[in-house]
C-alpha cells in the first residue's frame, strides 16, 4: 500500500512517481561512462554481465584475439568489431525495469486535485468533495506496461493512457472525457 503521493505537477507526474516509489524503472548504470572501445572492452571483459553482452551482441572472436585487444589501446580493430562493442556496452550499461506489480495493476486510487469532465470542474479530495476513485483491476495496463519497460512512459503518456485505459474502462468517458488542469495532484493507492 503506498501513502499519498503530492507533486507540484499533472497528474501523469504524480502516476510516474507513485509507480517509481513502488518498481525500479528502467535507468542507465552511472559507472557506464566510456567513450572509447578500450575502455568499453576492458569494463565488459571485468564482469559475467559484461561477457554475456558482448555474446549477445554477435562479438565471437578467440581468447587470443581478445588479449591482443585489450593489451594494446592502439589496436586497430575492424570498425565492425568496435561497434559490436559498443552495442554491448550500451546493452549492459541499461537495466531493464521491473515489471508494474499487480498490486498497483489491481489497486484502488484515490485522484486528489482539479478533475474536470464537461462542464463540472470540481477540487476533488478536500471537505467539499470526495477524492476521485479508480479500480485498477478493470483496467487494461498492457499499453501502459509496454511503455514503461521500454523507458518510454513519460508524464503526458502516462496521464492520456491512465485516462483512456484506466479511469474510462472503471467510471466512463464521463459528461465529456477527463481533464486534469490543476497545477499539483495528491495521489493514494490503496
């Protein structure tokens, strides 16, 4: 169960941190800095990790051929090779998210902030007026999971897919869609 989750933004702000507090996105490891194929080699040939990325990229050469590399900086290898090398060090410097928990996919969230649908624009979570209650469970998150494993869920997506995917497939389009214009959101998954 996650406490309430303020921001200063939209409310797809607020749907990305509640989501970070709860699953490890996908992030680039920050000892991942080389630039040049030497030091993105000797990084890679440090770690299992790093070998199965170099495997997985198509690199296959002899050991023979590996020590020569890595013993002279200079070397001067087929550019073919280099980028073989730098796309396994990409892959390896990336790790993949987890994937969004059924917890959050069956969760029960409560929208506090400015809703708007047709005509009635109301704050919603305050003495006047109840926050805005979504089931997760009647929802359809597969767009939403495929933009968040491939690092590509951004605030505006996230808000028009939860929108569209989640808040419609529990309550309705509503009188005419669902807006969120505020400039802050609270945001509770129970």
């Amino acid at each position: 169960m996650a406490g309430p989750t303020g921001h200063g933004g939209s409310l797809g702000a607020a749907l990305n941190d509640l989501l970070r507090s709860q699953v490890t996105p996908r992030h680039r490891l920050s000892s991942y800095t080389a630039k040049h194929w030497h030091a993105q080699l000797s990084q890679l040939t440090a770690t299992h990790r790093g070998y199965q990325a170099l495997a997985d990229a198509g690199l296959h050469v002899t050991t023979k051929t590996l020590i020569n590399w890595l013993s002279d900086p200079g070397y001067n290898i087929r550019r073919s090779y280099r980028d073989l090398i730098h796309t396994a060090y990409e892959n390896a410097a990336v790790t993949p998210a987890e994937a969004i928990p059924g917890h959050v996919k069956r969760g029960q969230f409560e929208i506090s902030g400015i809703v708007k649908t047709g005509n009635d624009e109301r704050e919603r979570g305050n003495r006047r007026a109840a926050p805005l209650r979504i089931d997760g469970s009647r929802s359809n998150w597969n767009e939403i999971e495929e933009l968040w494993l491939a690092g590509e869920l951004t605030d505006d997506e996230f808000e028009d897919h939860f929108i569209d995917d989640v808040i419609v497939a529990d309550i309705g389009e509503g009188t005419d869609g669902w807006q969120f214009p505020g400039a802050s959101y609270g945001l509770e998954l129970r």
